[in-house]
C-alpha cells in the first residue's frame, strides 16, 4: 500500500457495545450453569472460558485501535486479508444481512477468481455465506466513515454505463383503400355503353334491308 493510502478503522463507540454485549453473555452463562446445570462442570468451564476469551478479544479491540479497511489507487486490504486489487474486483455489493432480528448493512466485494487469494480462517469459513470472502462490516463503523468508505470504494469500482439498445420503432402500414369512382362518373359511362349498344344495332339492322333493296333494284333492271 502506498503512502497516500486512507486508513478506516472501527467505531470506538460500537466496540464499546461489543464489549457491553459479551459481559452481559458472560453474567448470563454464570447464572445458567448454577442454577440449571450446578453438577455438570464440564458445560460450566465450556461456557466460562468462551465467554471470557469473547471479553478478552472485545476489550483488545475496544483498547488498540485496529483499521478495519485501507485504501489507496491499487486495491483495498481488508483487517489482516490478503490486498485486494481494484482490478480484480468482479462487482460490489451492498448488502443488508439478517444478525439476532437485526438488519446489518456490509460491502460485499466479489473477485474474480477467488482461487488467486491465499484466505485465512474467517476467510474460508464466510467465503459461501452473506459475507463472502472479502466484505467490510459498515454496522462496525460509524455513519459518516460508512458513507464515506462506501462511497470511495464504489468510484474505483464503479461499472462501464452500457446504453440500452434502443428498440427500433415499429411501423404500421396502413392498408390501402382502392379509391371508388365517383357514382356520377358511372351513371354517365353505363349511359354511354347504352347509347354506343343501340347504335351498333340500328346499324346492323339496317345493313341487311339496304342489301335487300339493291338486290331487287338489280332485277328490275333486268
């Protein structure tokens, strides 16, 4: 990481409540395993040590100030993870997760290959749940930090905007109406139809009886 890099760290006040949280589950394991389970001091030493080893890591956090995130123009590293390059992230994620009826809001960034990432412990056993394998707990800071580390690391991963494909009009033809002559106009043509019939009549009518009269003109003569 370079020297420019922006360190995040964890809330102080919100360890704070971490550390409230624990005592309260070591008072609570104390006063069930004397009053339900006095004569079983297996469960009693199982719940004595877990809770004291949660205090204890509570109170180490509360105390030294541990970044949770930094950050520069290479990548991120995340608590103790292997750094993350900005070129290596496939996508980032906000994500609202479900913690004791409680809504969590955390930064999920996918890489992509995963395979090219030594994990830890925590790493291996979060990689297949909501956290993923590299997420930044943004509950564990405060609402400016979270604002501000959400908003910083989404600029160096912000997507390539793709214009949507236009949809390309759709045009409709409309059909063609075969324009009707006028009724007049046919009135007038049928008459004329008519009047040229008649005429082809009369003249054929007349033909026959001409040829009669200059056949028997013929025969007077002679």
């Amino acid at each position: 990481m370079s020297k420019s890099a922006q360190v995040f760290y964890y809330s102080r006040r919100k360890m704070g409540f971490y550390l409230l949280f624990n005592l309260g589950l070591l008072a609570l394991a104390i006063l069930f395993t004397w009053a339900i389970f006095p004569y079983y001091q297996p469960i009693y030493y199982f719940a004595l040590i877990t809770c004291t080893l949660s205090i204890l890591g509570s109170l180490f956090v509360f105390l030294v100030r541990l970044p949770l995130a930094v950050i520069d123009d290479e990548g991120i590293k995340i608590d103790h993870d292997q750094p993350l390059k900005w070129s290596q992230v496939k996508e980032v994620e906000h994500v609202e997760i479900h913690y004791f009826g409680a809504h969590r809001a955390i930064l999920k960034i996918t890489p992509k290959r995963l395979s090219n990432y030594r994990r830890n412990l925590m790493q291996v056993i979060t990689m297949h749940s909501e956290f993923g394998a590299f997420s930044i707990p943004l509950y564990a800071m405060s609402d400016k930090k979270a604002k501000q580390i959400e908003k910083l690391i989404f600029s160096y991963t912000k997507p390539e905007k793709k214009e949507a494909a236009k949809p390309t009009p759709i045009i409709k033809k409309k059909p063609q109406v075969k324009k009707k002559a006028p009724v007049k106009k046919a009135v007038s043509t049928a008459k004329k139809a008519t009047v040229v019939a008649a005429k082809t009549v009369k003249t054929d009518t007349k033909k026959p009886a001409a040829k009669k009269a200059k056949t028997v003109a013929k025969k007077k003569s002679v």
